[in-house]
C-alpha cells in the first residue's frame, strides 16, 4: 500500500504579517526598511503590483499617484 501525503498552505496575509496602515510599508511586512524603497521604485516602473492596502501605504504625499516624490519622502523616513 502506497500512502501519498498532501500539504496545503494558506496564503498569509499581511495582518497575519503585522501589516495593516502604515505609511511607508510599501512590501505590507509591518515595518519601514530600504526594501520598501526598491519596492517603491518597483511598482512606479510597473515591475510590482501592489495590493490596495500598499498602494495607500505607498503614497506619503496622498496625491493619488505614486511618483519621484514618495520616493523621497520614504527615504527621509529612513534617515
């Protein structure tokens, strides 16, 4: 007899993760890093897409848009 074990996951989600708003959490993992900056530059490129809730995280002047500008005012979060 030949038993065949099956594993599913579940997709987390980023309040699992923590997340939830918060201004500059553009990868949603609950905290501001350098890599929210790349992933910032990422979805502007149109190399990323992000979830409703990143998307508002992601856009720290409120304009509606990302741009050159969330940029900026991420990486002076992180000074």
């Amino acid at each position: 007899t030949t038993t065949k074990a099956t594993t599913t996951t579940k997709p987390v989600t980023t309040t699992e993760l923590g997340g939830g708003l918060l201004p500059g959490d553009v990868d949603g993992n609950g905290s501001v890093t350098a890599t929210d900056v790349v992933k910032l530059i990422q979805a502007i490129l149109n190399k990323v897409n992000l979830t409703p809730e990143c998307l508002t995280n992601a856009d720290l002047n409120k304009d509606g848009n990302l741009s050159i500008i969330d940029v900026i005012k991420l990486k002076n979060m992180l000074n």
